[in-house]
C-alpha cells in the first residue's frame, strides 16, 4: 500500500475514534474521571494503528514508547526539548495555579497533606521520565562522580523487610536493570550533582522540583485523588505499584488489585502518561524534591512559588513506587527520608529546567 494512503486511512480512523469517543462521553464524564483529552488521543491513535495493522512502520518496543525529538510536540499543546548531551526528554510545563494538597474526604489522605491551598507557578520544563540508569551513567563516565552509596559502601535495600546492606548502589540495585529502568539507590546529593553537571553543560539551568512543581506536573489539571481518577484498582493501566505481581514474591504486601507485570522497577514510560506527556509520576521510583519536609509547611506557603528551604534534615520524596500501596499512590501524598544523603533501592528522581 503506498505510505500516502496509509496516513490517510490512519488520519481519517484517528477522527472517527475521537468523534466516537467525544459522543459517548459527555466532557463533564470525562473531567470528573481525571482523564485528559490527550490520553483519549493516545487511545484513537493506537486504535487505527492495529486496524492498519501491517501497513504502518513498526513502534519500539512495549515498554519504551515512541518519544518526539526536539522542537516536536507530542499530543496536543505539548513541547518537548531534548537535552544533547543525555537525550533526556523535557516537557513543557505552563504557567498556572492549583489546589495542592488534599481534602478531609480523601481515601489514605494524611495529615499532612493539609491544608488545601491555593498555588500558583511560573511555567518549566520537566524530564518527561525519571532519570535513567543510562543516563545517569553518562554523567558519572563523563565527571568521574561517585555515589553516596558507593562512597559509603552501603544502601538500603528490601527482602521482606528494608535493611542497610553493604555493596548496594545503583550499579548494583539487588534486581535485573537495563539500562532504560529509572537509576536506583540515589541520594538527594547524587540528584543534585547530575543537576550542577548538566547546568554547566547544557542550556538552562537544571534542578530536582520543588514540591509544588511536582504535584502541579503530577496532577495535570485533574482533582482526582490520582491523575487518572479515584480508583486505586486502575492504577495497573498508568504505573508501577505493589500489585499481585510483586504479591507472588512478598506475600504479606498490601497491594493493588491488578497486575503490572513487574515486581521492581519498569522500563520508564511502560506505562500511560498524564495529560502533561509525562510518565511514571506516580509508581516505579520514589522522586527527590527540593523542599525540606515539614509536616505543617502548607500552613505557611508562599502563594507563588512556595518552596520549604528551613526546618530540618529530612527531605521531601513524592510519587510512590514499585513498593507502594494505594494510600501512597496519590498526587498529594507527601513521605520524607531523614538526610539528603539517604538511599535505597526504590529511590530515584528527575529533573526539571529553568
């Protein structure tokens, strides 16, 4: 068939699915679901690309999907940069305000997810997936850095319980990894090392989010308790969490009910993004923000561009991972870990770009 008629024919089912798509759900359905116009794009598309079957150029592989390159958009109003020494994928984040936190009502909400807020942003740029092992590799081959963990000879790794075990670091996460699984065993330390690297290196200046930029980006516009909705069941379709999966190798979990087909991390983008482009913003690796934890810090939040920078040592971690039950599957969920030096083996972060 010739390539013209193919894009033709994919075009015209695109239509029609969205057509179909938009009449069977009203938008106010689809708003209270959490679910963006542009995952339902995603949806049509990939219908017409299994009609077309045959016909159309081969995707990569399930659990890397195709990504755009620089100066493209990829899904409506969507920007995306690629950094040339990495080829990490940063989206465009408008400028814009939202409610953070989460209301009394919410099912596994903590205490100090509250008070909701009002906050507003400047827009940024995002890494469109966590930070890989591979591309943290080229940082540390090209700058000689070494780890926390390697340093000290020692990480924090789970076999039923979390221990601090000797040898552990990402080099050696306690799991099979490939190269496009999100780096591991990483500290806040680590994370902003990468950042200094790549600011003196590469255009912009680069940094781990601040609290606030997190959860705007995690959130995407929605109000839902997660960016895909209320229930924890479809969490399986959108990211790497404790599932029956990882239920067969740690029975006493309290998991999600579905399956994601992995026990540790995934290949980043394995799974659907949120209505920003980005993936993986909650399940597969804990992520590293700027902010120091502080369980009343809502109280007192600038309204424009709040960060917590005075308090203690701890240091705010948002997202959930592999190792994650549904209460903490959530875009307010807030954890902490002790010292910015701390690590583990489901630790990891990105990155964002001024």
């Amino acid at each position: 068939m010739k390539r013209w008629l193919v894009w033709i024919i994919l075009a015209a089912l695109v239509a029609a699915g969205i057509l179909f798509i938009l009449g069977e759900h009203p938008a106010r359905e689809w708003e209270s679901r959490g679910i963006s116009f542009f995952q339902r794009f995603l949806d049509a598309k990939e219908t017409a690309r299994k009609a077309l079957g045959r016909f159309l150029p081969r995707s990569r592989s399930d659990h890397q999907p195709e990504s755009p390159t620089s100066g493209q958009d990829n899904g409506p109003s969507v920007s995306v940069w690629e950094e040339p020494i990495t080829g990490m994928h940063f989206v465009r984040i408008p400028a814009g305000c939202f409610r953070m936190g989460s209301d009394a009502g919410e099912t596994g909400r903590d205490r100090d997810e509250g008070p909701m807020h009002e906050v507003c942003l400047d827009g940024f740029w995002m890494s469109q997936y966590e930070v890989t092992r591979g591309q943290f590799r080229t940082f540390v081959e090209k700058t000689g850095y070494v780890t926390d963990a390697e340093r000290e000879g020692f990480s924090w790794v789970y076999d039923g319980k979390w221990k601090k075990k000797p040898g552990y670091s990402w080099r050696r996460p306690g799991f099979a990894q490939d190269d496009d699984h999100p780096v591991v065993h990483v500290s806040l330390n680590d994370a902003l090392a990468m950042a200094r690297w790549l600011s003196e290196q590469s255009p912009g200046t680069f940094a781990v989010p601040t609290e606030a930029q997190w959860e705007y980006a995690c959130r995407a516009g929605t109000v839902t308790a997660r960016f895909w909705g209320e229930d924890p069941e479809d969490a399986c379709a959108f990211a790497n969490v404790a599932d029956e999966t990882a239920r067969k190798q740690f029975p006493v979990w309290e998991t999600h009910p579905c399956s994601d087909g992995f026990v540790f991390t995934a290949p980043v983008g394995s799974f659907r993004p949120n209505g920003f482009a980005l993936y993986d913003m909650l399940g597969n690796v804990w992520e590293w923000c700027a902010d120091v934890y502080d369980p009343d810090g809502y109280r007192n939040h600038a309204e424009k561009n709040p960060v917590v920078e005075k308090g203690g040592t701890a240091r705010v971690v948002r997202g959930g991972s592999w190792y994650s039950r549904p209460r903490y599957v959530r875009s307010a969920s807030r954890d902490q870990l002790s010292l910015p030096g701390r690590r583990s083996q489901d630790q990891g972060f990105r990155l964002i770009r001024r």
